[in-house]
C-alpha cells in the first residue's frame, strides 16, 4: 500500500470534498434548506426521505461506477473501457424490463435485475475458464456480443410494454436516482459495496501488475488469467449492483478513471479511493444541479454524459495539445 | 302502377343505402374512438380496433391492430379500411401521413375539452350517417355534465393533484382532458403552470398542497397504484395525506374522450364532494 504524506493529504482534502458536497446535496434542492434544519419536523421528511435516499444512490452508483470503469480500462487494457462494455449491465437492463412488463413493482425489479445481471457473470466467467489460453479479446467479445443481445431484447420489451409502461421503462433504462428504492435496501447496498472495495483495495497491488506485459506479469510469478479473472467479477459485481438500482448512467465510469489518472497517475494503489471520491462527488453535484435548474425529474444518465463530454473532451485536448 | 315504382324506387334506395354502409370499413386507433362508434352503432364497420378497446365487451373480439401508439401499418393496411380514425397527438404523425399517402381516408380528432367530444361525436355521425344518434349521445352527455356542474357550482374547489405514474413521478398538467375534467366535478388542478404531463420532482410535487390525490386505475396495473399511494404514506403535512383523501378512480371512465366521461366526471365529482354528489 501506498501511504505517503502526499497521499494521505490528498485523501484528507478529497474527503473534505466529499463531505462538503454530501451536506450541500442534502441542503439544495427545490428549496434551500440548511443543515441547522435537518431535524426540524417542517423538513425532516424532505431531506430523510427525498434527498438523502438520492444522495446515498448518489455515492453508491458514482463510487462503484467510476471504480468498475478503472479495473476494466486495465483489465481489458483499453482505455475506452467503462462498466457497460461487457453484458453484465445490458442484463441488468433486460431483469429490469422484465420486471416492469410483469408488473413487479419495486424493489422486486431491483432484485429480478440484479440476478439476471449474476446470471449473465455466470455465463461470461464460464465462457472466458473455458477459453482460458485465450486473452482478455474473447471476454470482451463475448461481453460485447451478449450486450448486443440483451439490448436488442430490451428493445423487444419495450415494443411490448403499455404506453405508459414504456414510457417508465424507457426512463428507468436512462438512469437516475429518484426511484422508490427503501432506504434499508440502499443500506444493504451500501455495505455489499464497502465489502467488495476493501477487497478491491486489498488486492489494488495485482491490479497495479496487471497494468504490466504479460511476460513482466509471469516473470513476478502472477497468475494473469486468473487475477484478471477475479477482477473482472468484481467490477461486474459492481456494475451490476449500480446497474440494478440506478439504470444506466453512462459516462461516469469513463470519465472519473481518466480523469483521476490525469490528476493523480495511474497507479491503482493510490488511486483506486480517489476514484471512488471523485465518482461519488462527481454524481452528488451533478444531481444536485439538476435538481436545482429544473423542477422535473430529469434522466441523470442523459446528463451526465450531456455534461461529462464536454469536459472530457477539454482534457482530452489539454492533454494533447504541445 | 304508380305504387309499384315507388316501392321499387324504394327497395332500390334502401339496397343503395345498405350498400354505401356495408363498403365503410372503419379502423379505430385509439379505444375512447372504439366506445364512440359502439355508442353510434357502429360496430358492423369496424373492422379493427386498437388494443385496450375493452368496452364494449363485443369490442374486445374484434382484430387489433396494436397499441395507439404503435399501430401496425402493415396490419393496419392488410384490413383495407375506408376510414381510420384517429386521436390527435396520440398516434405518431409520420405514421398517420404514410397513411394519408396510401390513399385512405383519415380523421383526426381533437380530445383536450369536452367541446372536442361532442364535435367528435357529431362528425362522427354525420359521416356515418347516424347524425340523430349522435345528437341524442351529445344531449344526454351535456345535461349529465350541466346537473353535475350545477350540484358543485357553489362548493368550495379542493386542490386536486393527479398523479399517472410512479417512475418517473407524472402528474397531470394544464391542457389536457383530466384537467377539464377536474374543472368540472368541481375542483381546481394542483398543478397550474406546468402543459401536459410534467414528470415532476418530488419535492416539487411537496409544494403543490393537494388536498386531493386521485390515481387513474387501468386493470392489470393494480400494483402501480398501491405504489404511488404507498409513496405518500408518510407526507402528513400535505393535506391530502393527512385526511386521508387519496383515491383510486377508473382510470377507463375518466381518461377516455368517449360517450362515458359524463360518467367519469360524476365519479370524479363525487370523490372531490362525497356530501353534495352521491355515487
């Protein structure tokens, strides 16, 4: 592990940041409401039972989302990589659609969601043992060929649905954080991903080998396979997780693993928690602004790519100007 | 002699006049527009229906040409109809002007007023020649909308809210039918600077202060509307919640632009002003 000074001052700061953002997400919104009030009985409802469920999906699909993203821009080794490139995330999408043409109703569709996307993990870990001479290509074309199947049957469902059922669908399929989720399952949530993150950061040091050739990985007596093996169920679990409760919510997966490399190396020791900060500040604020400008339920995985691109863009060009 | 011409003139108008009815083939692509021709009479010329046409029961036998957004046109085109007839902004219009192309002849109707209903209806029968059953439909649907309107002119107009779906949260704004029909049973919409259906935040939602939330309720989808009144169990400081005034209402009576929505006013009515208007 990585423990310097600097490290440890940048955590501090970026911690800080977090906590600065969460308090102002609970604090803005429709109406200003300062942290002095939150126990008032005139808001306590509106900030426990509107904005802070908001804010913890917030930190879940943000913080699990940019962290997937990174692990599977260096499993994969490519850096265009983000957590809905492989199937995981276009079966979460199809338990999603199912659930809403049988009429389930939440959290039922969460959970149909999210077994569908384990199911789909199954298949992919079973497909890639099976090919295990072979190199990160055939998982990420079976991944990429079992996403375009379980988008082509969402597209089914849809045609399916009721008007106003795909209507909901469609909205759920863009991603956001306003649906009726309890509060004890986002806490469930919470600590599934708080599991899977130590173990993450615990393992950070093959994940940093895995950025390594493979000749340079087996010379340190690595098992290439097999490492990126257990991180590519991780990340899937992740982005499964995310994918179950939120919808899609495109770009941040992308944009924070670039964007903390950019700032901070590409080191996953000590980078792995600033991805998580960063992802989960990054999708505070940006629900908070949208929360902010417009009184309608907006479908955060539209704006954050809306947002996201331009940015991305400009550090893109930053970086590659003389 | 004289007496038998005029039979035979006669017998001849009649076989020209159930011929000209027989070569009428009518597609409806939207299940309010269904009941209106069932209402008319119609029902021998109809030749497909849109899916949820389910009342009359009768219409629920008849060949569907998909939902009214997503008709069929090959499915649409295969029952060779004479006349399609269709609601305005219900049905995409690149599909209706494929239609128009083909030759078929189209009518489009307007469903935001009550007006629009009975202009609907009397277009309808004057096309279709059934001008005196469209008369009588419209007369008994004004005065059951006059002898409600009369029975709650004078109470007090509850803030009412309607909320249609749950994710995202959709509620019904200004311009649209629901919010006529608020009008007439006597209430005032909760919602009054915002077209159409605005998909609201919920805490927008908050600051609206029905005292009233009704929930249209569509068979099958049971489950949604227990959803949504379980999402405003604990909001004890809308007023609504706090009397216990959050209804389901038949959501096929009160959203279709039909010969039935005097009836959905009057249940409608009688949820805002339980006292003053009886079942």
């Amino acid at each position: 592990m990585i423990r310097t000074s600097k490290w440890i001052a940048e955590i501090s700061s970026l911690g800080f940041l977090f906590l600065l953002t969460l308090f102002t997400g609970l604090s803005i919104g429709v109406e200003w409401i300062s942290p002095v009030h939150f126990w008032d009985p005139l808001f306590k409802n509106i900030i426990w039972d509107i904005r802070w469920p908001r804010v913890l999906l917030a930190i879940i699909a943000g913080g699990a989302l940019s962290v997937s993203g990174y692990i599977f821009q260096i499993i994969l080794k490519n850096p265009l990589a983000d957590p809905f490139i492989l199937g995981v995330s276009g079966a979460a999408c199809l338990g999603g659609a199912l659930g809403f043409l049988l009429h389930l109703g939440y959290p039922l569709i969460t959970f149909v969601s999210f077994l569908t996307s384990l199911l789909c993990l199954g298949v992919i870990d079973f497909v890639s043992r099976k090919h295990v001479s072979t190199t990160s290509h055939v998982l990420l074309l079976t991944g990429v060929f079992l996403s375009f199947l379980f988008s082509s049957l969402v597209t089914l469902c849809l045609s399916f649905s009721e008007p106003f059922e795909g209507t909901s669908l469609l909205f759920w399929l863009m991603g956001g954080l306003s649906f009726p989720i309890p509060t004890p399952m986002l806490w469930i949530s919470l600590g599934i991903l708080f599991f899977l993150l130590s173990f993450i950061y615990r393992k950070s040091y093959h994940l940093h080998l895995l950025n390594l050739s493979a000749i340079e990985t087996q010379a340190l007596g690595i098992d290439a396979l097999k490492t990126q093996r257990l991180f590519f169920i991780l990340a899937s679990l992740l982005c499964a997780l995310t994918v179950s409760l939120t919808g899609m919510i495109g770009f941040v997966g992308l944009l924070v693993p670039h964007l903390c490399r950019f700032l901070w190396g590409n080191d996953p020791r000590r980078i792995l928690i600033h991805c998580f900060l960063v992802g989960a500040i990054l999708l505070i604020s940006m629900d908070m602004v949208v929360r902010t400008l417009f009184p309608y339920e907006m479908p955060l995985g539209a704006m954050t790519a809306l947002l996201g691109a331009p940015f991305f863009l400009f550090l893109l060009w930053k970086r590659s100007s003389p | 002699m004289c007496l038998k011409i005029r039979s035979l003139l006669y017998l001849f108008f009649l076989c020209a006049v159930s011929t000209l009815s027989a070569t009428e083939r009518i597609i409806s692509l939207a299940p309010d527009l269904t009941e209106t021709l069932y209402a008319l009479s119609l029902q021998d010329e109809i030749v497909a229906v849109s899916e949820f046409s389910n009342f009359p029961k009768e219409a629920q036998k008849k060949q569907t040409i998909g939902t009214f957004m997503a008709p069929s046109l090959e499915k649409i085109l295969y029952f060779k109809p004479t006349v399609i007839i269709a609601k305005r902004h219900a049905t995409p219009q690149h599909l209706l002007q494929k239609l128009r192309q083909s030759g078929i002849h189209l009518l489009e109707f307007k469903t935001q007023h009550e007006i629009d209903i009975f202009e609907m209806i009397l277009q309808l029968g004057k096309k279709f020649g059934k001008e005196q059953k469209a008369k009588r439909l419209c007369t008994s649907l004004k005065e059951m909308l006059f002898t409600i309107q009369n029975r709650v002119r004078n109470l007090e107009k509850p803030r009412v809210l309607i909320q249609i779906e749950l994710v995202p949260p959709m509620f019904v704004g200004k311009q649209t039918l629901l919010d006529r029909a608020i009008e007439l049973a006597g209430g005032m919409n909760a919602i009054q600077h915002h077209k159409g259906y605005p998909k609201l935040q919920k805490e927008a939602a908050l600051q609206l202060n029905p005292d009233i939330i009704l929930i249209p309720l569509t068979k099958g989808d049971e489950n949604k509307s227990q959803d949504i009144q379980s999402s405003w169990k604990s909001w004890v400081s809308v007023p609504a919640v706090r009397h216990h005034r959050i209804f389901t209402m038949d959501g096929d009576l009160t959203t279709r632009a039909g010969p039935r929505f005097g009836e959905g006013i009057a249940h409608m009515a009688h949820l805002l002003h339980p006292t003053s208007v009886k079942k």
